[in-house]
C-alpha cells in the first residue's frame, strides 16, 4: 500500500512535507524494481537542488539510476545510514530508507506531484 501522507513524482521518488521541510525517498516501487541497492549516492548538507533535476545516483546489482527530486530546496540532512547500509533502501523506503531533507523554497511545486491514488495509477499501467 503506497502512503498517503506525502506527494509522488513520475521518476518514482517521494515527498513528505513537514512544515518547510520534506523528506524525500524513493517508492517501494522502484526500490522492488531496482533489486537489491548496493550503493547510494547523495549530495552533501547545504547543496541547492531543483525539483525534477537529478541530484544523485542509486546502484542495484541490476542497473544505476539516476535521482530526481520532487521539490526544490536546500538539503538540510541527508541519511548516511542508507549510504553506509544501502539495503536499508529496499528494506524500509518509507521510513528507515529516506535519502534526504530539504528545506523547501516554496511550496507551489507540490502541486505537480501526485497523490498515492495517482501514483497507484501510475504504476499499475508501468507494472
């Protein structure tokens, strides 16, 4: 069951928003898609990113793929343990396996994301 507490982006990662502040990660979708992560590449603390442009790289024993944020911001943390453990991507995408916080710069952006129904949708057409 997809989350219904944060947005969705087409590139399959996600957002729950806090305030000023999202946590993103990326769906159990492509965490079953990708197979098992062996290395997560992230941007460091104060970075900048825009939404949907690349801001890192995910490594499965199948392919690399590339990351896209949901929203635009600064990223004011960034989860080490799914650098450090990458599984933790696959074991928990929702919770233990986020990749970043970003402090967002506006919160128009989160209109161009979907909800869990649409991103159910979405992969369901993709499954």
């Amino acid at each position: 069951m997809t989350p219904d507490d944060r947005k969705y982006s087409k590139e399959h990662e996600w957002a729950r928003v806090d305030g000023n502040v999202a946590t993103v990660g990326i769906t159990k979708f492509a965490a079953e898609s990708l197979g098992d992560v062996v290395f997560v590449d992230l941007p460091e603390v104060g970075s900048t990113i825009e939404q949907f442009n690349k801001f890192g790289e995910i490594e499965s024993v199948k392919a690399v793929s590339d990351l896209f944020s949901p929203v635009s911001g600064t990223i004011t943390e960034r989860n080490d343990s799914a650098i450090d453990d990458p599984e933790t991507v696959n074991k928990s995408p929702y919770d233990e396996g986020w990749l970043l916080k970003i402090e967002l710069s506006t919160l128009s952006g989160l209109d161009d994301l979907m909800s869990a129904g649409a991103y159910d949708q979405l992969t369901a057409e993709e499954g």
